[in-house]
C-alpha cells in the first residue's frame, strides 16, 4: 500500500511539473534579456550580479514562500484560484464588507483573463525567435510560425488535453533538467556568478541605479509569470505534489539558467541579444528550439484551459451567462472545453501577435495583469487568515504586509509600461470587469422584479388545494430560482391551459460557494401539501448541474418521477430596459444583450428538450 501511495505522488507531481509550471518554466526565455535591455542596463559584472540576485530572491520570497508556504494553504475545500478564494473571503464576513471582496475577486479574475491572452502570445513568439540565432536570415519566419503553432494549439483544444496532457510532464521534465543542465555548463566555466547570490548585491544595485533600479523591476516580475498557477491548479494535483515538484526540479532549473545567462553576460556581453538560446552549443540550438515550442506550448494550454475553469466557476457563482461546457475527459471532472471562450481567446491572440510582432514588444504589455493578480491575491489572503483561520490581527498584518510591499513594488514599476502596452491587459480586465458585474448586478435586480410581481407562495397552494383547477395526469416540474413566490411559469400555465398536473414540483437549483457538494447534502425534498413538493438541488461552483441526475437522486429518496409522465416548465423573461433606479440604462441594454446570447436554461441545466414547455414573461428592470 505504501508502494502504491508513494507511486501515485510520483505520478501526481509529474502531472503537476506539466500543467502547474509551464509558464514560469518558460519565463527564462526572455526574462535576463528584458532586465537589461529594457532600461538599457549596461551589463558589467555589478549590474550582471544585482539583477540575478534580484530574480532570484524574487522566487524565493514570492514563490517559495508567499504561494508555497502560506497562500496553499488557503484551499477551498482544496480547491484554489482567485475565484475560489473570493468565495472562501466572502463566506465568513459580513454583508457590508461582502461586496467589497467581490470587487476585488472579480477585478482579480478579469486580469487573469489579460493573462491568458498575453501568456501564448509572448511565451510562443520567444520561442520561435530562437530561429533568428540560429540564423539571421530566418527573422521573417518567426511571425508565421508563431501564429501557425497558435492556430494549431487553439484548433484542437476541442479534442481535449487528456492525451495530450499525458505528455507534458515528461515534456517539462526534459525541459527543466535541459534548461538547468545548460546553465550549469556555463556557471562551471565563469563561478564567479554567484555571487548573485549574495542579497547585498541587489541593495547596491539600487542604490546605484535609483529609479531606474525600481523600474527594472517591472522586468524582473517576468521570471515570476506563473506563479498564481500553482494556487490555482491545487484543486488538480493537491500541495504536496505542487510543493514538491517546485522544490526538487522547477527551481533548481530556473536558477541554474539565470544565473547561467548570467555567466555567459559576463564573458560575453554581446550575448544579451538572446542569452537564452546563445547558451545552447551549435549542434544543440535546433533540438532546443523544438522543446522550447513544446514547452511553450504547455504554459499555453495551461492559461487556457485556466480560462475554461474560471468562466465555468464564474457561470456558477453567477458572474457570467450561461456557456456551453464540453467535458473531454470521462476521468477528469477538470478537464473541460468552452467553444466561445476558446475562439474567443484565439481571436485576441491572434490580434496581439499581429500587432506587437515581437517578445520584446509584448514585454511590456506583460506584468501589469500577473501583478494586479498576486497584490488582489495578497489582500484576500489576509481575509481568510483574520476571519476564516482566526488570526490574531498583528500575525494577519505583519505577514500580508510584508508580501503587500513586495506586490506594490512589482506592481508600481510596471507603470511606466502602460503607454507601450501595458494599457493592453487593463483595458482587457475592465472590460471583463464590466461584464461579470453587470450580469451579477442585472441578475439581481432581475429576481428582485420577480419577486416583487410574485404571489405568496403557501396561500397560492391552500387556494388550489381548496378549489382545485382541473386535474390531468403526470408530473409538471417547475424550475424556479427562488424559494420563495409562486413561479411565473405555473401562474402562466394555470393563465393559458387552465389545468394542473395531478402532482407539482418545484424545483431549485442552487450554487453554493464551495466547490463540491457531497451527495448527503446535495437534496432536499419537502411535501408542501397533498399534490405540491418541493425540490432543492445544490451543486458547487466546480459542478455542472444536471436535471435529469436530481431526478435519479430523487427516485433514491423515495420520490419517484416517471421521467415519460413528467413535464418541464420554464419561464422565459422578455427583459425591458427602464429608467427605474437600479443600474444606467446603457448598463441595463447591456445586460439584456448578455441575456439574449446565454445558453438556454434548458441545454444548460440538461433538461430533456422533448419534455420542456416555455412560458414567456415580460420583465422591467
């Protein structure tokens, strides 16, 4: 048994080397270059040394001891992520500081969308200008190859990573050992590198270099790209595996690399072109460029298949509208495909490429998001550490103190890029920002119309028990998202058909804030009267909800439905813009262009389409 458990680790942390690493991993590729060349540091041994020390101590404080340590341990049920996180935050606080944290998960999350466009971008196009090295007269190759490996990646994301996935671990294991291996070669012959180890050289080169020091830090946050994977893949690989793939091969990698480029600076300085591929031996320059396109693939499809997972945590603590959700994986609840969200991201991709052209270009559009992200992370961290873990207030703020310095810091030097392209993912985040809050806000205001209109819901019920309408036979199963009013759809029937079923069903489907919800606690079933019952279903935000599936469950509690003698009614709400106070009215258009473009209720919740009746209701926000 032992055997087995040790074997299944293994197997775990190989998986996570693949999925939770490939962006990071691929930060060497172009992270030494931007340093020096994007505020034109001279690269003399002191310069060389200072930055080291900075990129280096960045993973040690960031990684190794922000997300490793301490912000691992904030799991969801053991799920992680910025979404997970905010419903961890707001679970336990008051309602007053509830919408607060709200603000900031969801400001959170739409960043990590600037991210998951700006991430193939970058990560594929320095990837394919390892070409240029190997020769000069390949530059006009880079754009094509980049974007035809991108259209290639997002073309077959609907077949799912599942096979693919088996291959990344491997993959970034030769990746990480090979990067390591390569910077070894070269700190063995220049040892004189490590002194970069040494903190002290990262102080004087601030002290030397002043403002322009603070600004090289919006380079330096570049070797950190990635790190809020490791949160928010946890649900995936568990700690352990995550903990111990960073600790045995990720970092060791990393660092030998930097500091090998480093090495090869300072015999070299004419290096700083592409240091990265420049350490390969000629006869190793192609097999490198090959596995950096794999490898850069992988932190691709990493931060996509990110996306996927967030939109669909978004859809069920409802941000969102209602997508389609395609599982790929008969094994791995995880692993899911969303077409709008896919093609979607392979349009903005595509236009980012095009448009910046270049790794250096795109540099600057990059660290904005990944900052914005870890200082949001940062603040919430401190939530659950003070309410949910208890605490004691000098603890909570001394430690999200120390880490809120270090994010403003890389968050703040990335100023300075907004007008080359860090405008890029901001604009990105508060477009998305507006979306999730819009249809969160709309959807609000939308129930509270509903139940203004809507009759008292046990009156309703004694009246028809003691005037019953005429009667027909089966079931008639009412989906209503309130527990509380009769449903639009049953007053309509009654309205139109002047019939009843012989048995009614009211049926709730709710999404906690938790990921999963166990079966013991997935149903409740309540006799309202002799021909009324009640029906709650309850999934987490990492669940699909399935109809048909509360139906079996039902059947096992003693409540049989006869799913041929059963039918589904839903109401359809006509919404009507107003100037009533609530939202502005091109806020309201909005939201009612959102509502017509959701997947149907039905498609969505998997009701069978041959038993549902749609009853219409006009609405006025």
């Amino acid at each position: 048994m032992q055997e087995q458990n040790k074997q299944a680790m293994a197997g775990l942390t190989l998986a996570a080397l693949g999925v939770v690493y490939g962006d990071i991993g691929t930060s060497p590729l172009y992270t030494l270059r931007e340093c020096f060349t994007g505020q034109n540091i001279p690269t003399t041994p002191d310069n060389i040394f200072g930055i080291l020390s900075l990129i280096f101590w960045s993973l040690i404080f960031v990684v190794s001891i922000k997300y490793v340590a301490f912000i691992l341990r904030a799991d969801n049920r053991g799920e992680g992520g910025i979404m997970a996180l905010m419903a961890l935050a707001r679970h336990y606080t008051t309602h007053a500081a509830r919408w607060k944290i709200v603000l900031l998960g969801l400001f959170g999350a739409a960043l990590f969308y600037g991210d998951a466009i700006i991430t193939p971008a970058i990560s594929v196009l320095s990837a394919a200008e390892g070409m240029e090295v190997l020769s000069p007269q390949m530059q006009t190759w880079v754009l094509p190859v980049a974007v035809t490996v991108l259209l290639g990646l997002f073309l077959l994301q609907r077949f799912g990573t599942a096979k693919v996935g088996m291959m990344f671990g491997p993959v970034m294991m030769v990746w990480f050992a090979t990067i390591g291996l390569m910077g070894l070669k070269e700190i063995l012959v220049t040892p004189a590198v490590l002194h970069g180890l040494n903190p002290v050289y990262a102080v004087l080169f601030i002290q030397q270099h002043g403002f322009h020091a603070f600004l090289t830090l919006g380079s330096v946050v570049l070797a950190l790209t990635g790190a809020e994977a490791l949160y928010a893949d946890m649900g995936h690989f568990g700690k352990t595996p995550i903990r111990r793939a960073w600790f045995a091969l990720v970092l060791p990698g990393l660092a030998l690399n930097y500091f090998g480029q480093g090495a090869l600076l300072m015999r070299d300085p004419s290096a700083i072109k592409n240091p990265f591929f420049i350490l390969a031996p000629d006869w190793g320059l192609v097999p490198l460029i090959v596995l950096a396109t794999l490898a850069t693939v992988i932190a691709s499809q990493a931060v996509i298949s990110g996306a996927y997972s967030l939109s669909r945590q978004a859809i069920q603590l409802g941000y969102s509208p209602r997508m389609e959700v395609q599982h790929t994986s008969a094994q791995e609840i995880g692993q899911i495909y969303m077409p709008f969200i896919n093609w979607l991201l392979m349009i903005a991709v595509l236009i980012v490429v095009l448009t910046f052209r270049s790794s250096d270009s795109l540099a600057a559009a990059y660290g904005i998001a990944v900052t914005g992200t870890m200082l949001i992370t940062t603040l919430l961290f401190f939530v659950v550490a003070r309410v949910n873990w208890r605490w004691p207030l000098p603890l909570a703020l001394g430690i999200t103190l120390v880490f809120g310095i270090i994010d403003l810091a890389f968050f703040s030097a990335n100023f300075h890029k907004i007008a080359d392209g860090g405008w890029l993912p901001l604009a990105m985040g508060a477009v998305i920002f507006l979306l999730m809050s819009t249809w969160k806000r709309g959807r609000e205001l939308l129930f509270n119309r509903l139940r203004e209109q809507a009759l008292p819901l046990d009156g309703f019920i004694e009246n028809l028990e003691a005037f019953p309408p005429a009667r027909v036979q089966g079931t008639a199963v009412f989906l209503t998202s309130t527990l509380h009013g009769v449903p639009h759809a049953l007053l309509h029937n009654l309205k139109h058909n002047k019939v009843l079923h012989e048995r009614v069903v009211l049926m709730t489907v709710r999404t906690e804030d938790v990921p999963y919800i166990s079966d013991e606690d997935r149903l409740d079933i309540v006799q309202m009267s002799a021909s009324f019952w009640r029906v709650v279903a309850r999934y987490g935000f990492k669940e699909d909800p399935n109809v048909l599936q509360v139906i079996e469950m039902c059947a096992k509690e003693g409540f049989e439905m006869e799913l041929m003698d059963t039918s589904f009614f839903l109401s359809r709400e006509t919404i009507v813009p107003t100037d009533h106070p609530g939202m502005a009215l091109w806020r309201e258009k909005l939201f009612v262009w959102m509502s017509k473009n959701a997947l149907r209720a039905t498609d969505f919740f998997q009701v069978p389409t041959n038993r549902v009746v749609e009853l219409g209701a006009q609405v006025e926000l």
